[in-house]
C-alpha cells in the first residue's frame, strides 16, 4: 500500500477523527444519553467511516487500474473514472 503514504496525514486525520467520534458515542452511552443523540452520533461516525473507506478504494483505483501513460479519453480510465464516481456515491 505505498500508494497510502501519499495520503498518510489526511488518512491519518480521518482516522483521528473517528476516534473522537467513536470516544464521544461512548460518552453519551455512559452518561445515558438519549437514544437520538446516540443514534446522530453513530451515524456522524458511520459516515465518516464510509468516507475513509471511499478514500482508500479511489486512491486504489487511481494507483492500480488508471494508466497514466494512455490518454485520458482511454476507455479503461473512463471506466475507471466512472468506478470512482460510483463508490463516491454509494458511500458518501
């Protein structure tokens, strides 16, 4: 995955924020927090897990599947593009 290291502190900074958000439902859960407070938090965190997830698998595509030496108009990038376009839109 040295394709990461490219992205390391933006994923980095995701990942620390889930954990703000994984640490702020556990605190509404201990301190008996209303179920919508709960559930508003979860869901904060489930999307920012789905935007992780939707980084890592572009940056996949980009890295493994676009070949930067075809043009850009290569049927192959565009499909890859398109796949792009899909998982952003199926998860954020």
């Amino acid at each position: 995955m040295s394709h990461i290291e490219k992205e390391k502190a933006k994923l980095l900074n995701r990942l620390r924020r889930m954990r703000g958000q994984i640490e702020a439902i556990e605190r509404a859960v201990e301190g008996d927090e209303e179920c919508a407070r709960v559930l508003q938090q979860a869901t904060a965190c489930r999307g920012a897990l789905d935007g992780f997830i939707a980084e890592i698998i572009e940056d996949h595509i980009r890295e493994h599947l676009v070949d930067h030496a075809a043009p850009r108009d290569d049927a192959r990038n565009q499909a890859a593009e398109e796949l792009v376009e899909i998982v952003h839109a199926y998860l954020t």
